[in-house]
C-alpha cells in the first residue's frame, strides 16, 4: 500500500517518539548522501582495515564519516558506535540517552561488482550496552538498500515495519506499510556454504531446500538478501558458524541484531544457530559476532533444529 506519505508525517501519525523520529530523521539525510557518493564515488580497492580486520574501500570511511557527523548534529545520540571503528564515540553534551550502532555499508566489495549494498542502524534508548542483552532498550532499527531503488525500511518498537522509497526530489516517501512475513517459505539465502564441507547437518539443509525445489535468491550482501525476504513476505538467510569464525562472521550488533529486530517486528523471527532469539544475546563486546538465521519463523525452527 502506498499512500505518498512523506517519512516524518507517517512517523508522527504512527506515534514514534520525537527523539527516535529526529534520529531516523539525520539517519534518512545520511542515507541519501551516501546513495550520492556511491554513485559518484570512488569504488577502489581497499585502503586500510576495520576493527575487525576486514579491508576497509574509500567509500567506508566516507559512510562511516557521514553518519557518524549526521548522528552528532542531532544532539540526541549520546553513544554511537560504528562497525568500522574500534572504539565507541561519545557525545556527553548530547540531551539524549540513545545509543546508535550502525554498519556504514555492508557488502561494500560487492560495488565494483555493481551488486547492491546497504547501510544498517539499530537504536537502543540505553547507552551502555555491555552485560546486557542485545534487545534491552531497543527502540528501532532500519536499514537501506543501495540498489535500482533506494530504499529505507524502518521498524520500530510494537509499531512494525514500514519501506520508504528515495523520490527524485531527495524525499522518503512511504512505498510499504505494515510488512509481515508468512511463516512458510520457499525461498532460501543461505551464506557460508562452506561449512557443509565440515558440518553434513548443514549439507542436510541444502539437501531438504534442494528437495523441494524452493528458491535460491543468495547475492552475497546481507542488507539486499534479507530485504528480499521482506519484499516478497517469506524466505530465510542463514549465516552458520565454521571452525575459523565459531561464533559466526557476522556482528551482533551492527548486522544481527537490528535485522532480528526489524524481522520480529515484521512477525518473522531472527535467531542464532542454537535456536535462541538473537536480541537475548548478552552483549560484552561492540564487535561481537553472531550467528543469523532470519526470515519465516517455521523455517527457521526446522532449520536451527536441524543444526541442533
Ligand atoms: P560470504 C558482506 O561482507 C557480509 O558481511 C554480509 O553482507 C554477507 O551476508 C556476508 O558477509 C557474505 O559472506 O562468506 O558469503 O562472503
């Protein structure tokens, strides 16, 4: 359903509280100067390494650099910590009491291959994050798609999930209310498919999608794989853990856990290989990783007990 209704004035009639409506205000502003910089940007190779030691390109920083100076001038963040820097930055002087953790742009090696990318955020209104679980205090998430369309979809506490669509003259306008994913699937995005060299139960889930001939829609970007789940209301993503990364590649809270929120929020479910609710994760490091498994919840049940 779309209805042309502009971010802020569907915000406000869905009663979002006035501090995570300026947030997800200067974040939409950060979206769209990114989308422009990867359009016009530099798509070089890498320049340096992040906190967790992966190749960092050009247009990293340049993300990391416009949301972190969008989330300092709404003077609500009081902690926000990036995917890209080791250390959290803090903003005493901020009225606020949110904390924003976010990954500036996920996949980012996939632009050269011209393949779409994302930016994810999760809000949390509790600044200190560490021993507690990752859903404690959370109040939104949101991602956005670098893709045909610029896309920016938005859940927030008990009041769903929501997709907002760039405009040409640099608005969101609403493009999908109140998104909801079935409980069944037949497609499926499964990451690290490594792993069935070394875990045969992960073969067996191969074997039980290939046995019935669902779908394979698996791009390599977590924010375009998981929003494509949303888009056609049904699916799953799984990333397992492997020897190398026992607790999985991916980071519980710049990728894991805002997904598991806005998925929730959608009446999905994102869960960790165990079967466990990624958000009751205790958080005792920024960088942590998770394992995800995301999308419609009866899948995901058969699948994590399938891994079990
Ligand atoms: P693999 C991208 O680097 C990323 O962090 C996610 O966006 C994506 O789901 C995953 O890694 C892909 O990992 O092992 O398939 O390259």
């Amino acid at each position: 359903m779309s209805s042309n209704q502009s971010f802020n004035h569907f915000l406000r009639e869905r009663g979002a509280d006035w501090d995570v409506r300026s947030l997800l205000y200067h974040i939409a502003r950060s979206v769209k100067y990114i989308n422009f910089s990867i359009r016009a940007g530099n798509t070089g190779g890498a320049v340096t390494q992040n906190a967790s030691g992966e190749s960092q390109i050009a247009m990293d920083i340049l993300a990391d650099q416009i949301i972190s100076k969008e989330l300092e001038k709404s003077e609500i963040a009081k902690v926000i910590a990036s995917e890209e820097q080791e250390e959290s930055i803090e903003f005493p002087s901020h009225r606020g009491n949110y904390f924003v953790a976010y990954d500036p742009l996920d996949g980012s090696s996939l632009v050269d291959a011209n393949l779409a990318i994302g930016t994810i955020f999760g809000i949390w209104e509790s600044p200190d994050m560490i021993g507690h679980k990752a859903g404690d205090g959370m109040v939104a998430a949101c991602y956005a798609v670098y893709g045909p369309r610029i896309t920016l979809t938005i859940a927030l506490k008990d009041k769903g999930c929501h997709e907002f669509e760039l405009n040409d003259v640099g608005e969101f306008i609403l493009t999908r209310a109140d998104i909801t994913i079935k409980d069944d699937t037949t497609y499926f995005a499964p990451g690290n498919l490594k792993v069935c060299g070394e875990n045969p139960k992960y073969r067996a889930c191969m074997e039980r999608w290939l046995d019935r001939q669902s779908k394979l829609r698996y791009s390599g970007g977590m924010v375009p794989d998981l929003h494509h789940i949303l888009s056609k209301g049904h699916g799953i993503f799984t990333y397992p853990s492997d020897t190398k990364q026992p607790q999985g590649k991916l980071r519980l809270l710049f990728e894991g856990a805002p997904f598991a929120f806005v998925f929730n929020e959608a009446k999905g479910v994102g869960k960790t290989q165990e079967g466990n609710d990624i958000l009751d994760t205790i958080v005792t490091d920024y960088h942590q990783n998770t394992t995800v498994f995301v999308g419609s919840k009866n899948e995901v049940k058969a699948v994590t007990d399938m891994l079990a």
